[in-house]
C-alpha cells in the first residue's frame, strides 16, 4: 500500500531505541503513514485528518500501546521538504 504522505526525515529518540522492538517500530510506522492514528480521542483523530487534507505544514500524532508499553509518532511540517517523522515515548515529550 503506498503511504499517504511523506513522513520526511525519521529519527527515534533513544529510549525508543532501548525499549521498544524494532519490529513494532517498523510496523507502527507503517500504520501511522497509512493513517491509522492508534489510540487517539475525536479531537486529536480530527485534527489529523484536517493536517492530511491541507498537507501545509501541519503536524500528525498517533499513539499506540505495544507489549512494552506507549509509542508516540509525530510528523512535524507535513507537506513541507523539511517534514520530520520522530518515535518516541510519551515520556520524553
């Protein structure tokens, strides 16, 4: 299936690295540029549909729980050549 966006440049912060298996990592990628959100509430699911639409700089959140705990994904910049991709742990936002 072909992405629905560009995620840009993708980067994991450390603890992702540490704790979370790479192959969740690689599977959880592939549903947040596929837009499957994860466990998001009605606001945050709206917002990213509206951020998709535009593509004009705006930003995608997904959450998802794998067996080692809370995964975050954010695209920052999104449409733009600087678009930025990071996972990470809730607790290093």
């Amino acid at each position: 299936m072909k992405p629905l966006f560009d995620p840009g440049y993708v980067v994991a912060t450390a603890s992702v690295a540490l704790e979370i298996d790479p192959h969740y990592v690689n599977l959880l990628m592939e549903r947040h540029l596929n837009g499957d959100w994860g466990d998001l509430d009605t606001h945050d699911f709206a917002e990213n549909e509206r951020s998709l639409r535009e593509q004009q700089g705006g930003r995608l959140h997904s959450s998802y729980d794998t067996p080692q705990g809370s995964v975050w994904i954010i695209t920052d910049n999104l449409g733009y050549k600087e678009a930025c991709t990071t996972v990470l742990l809730p607790s290093d936002y």
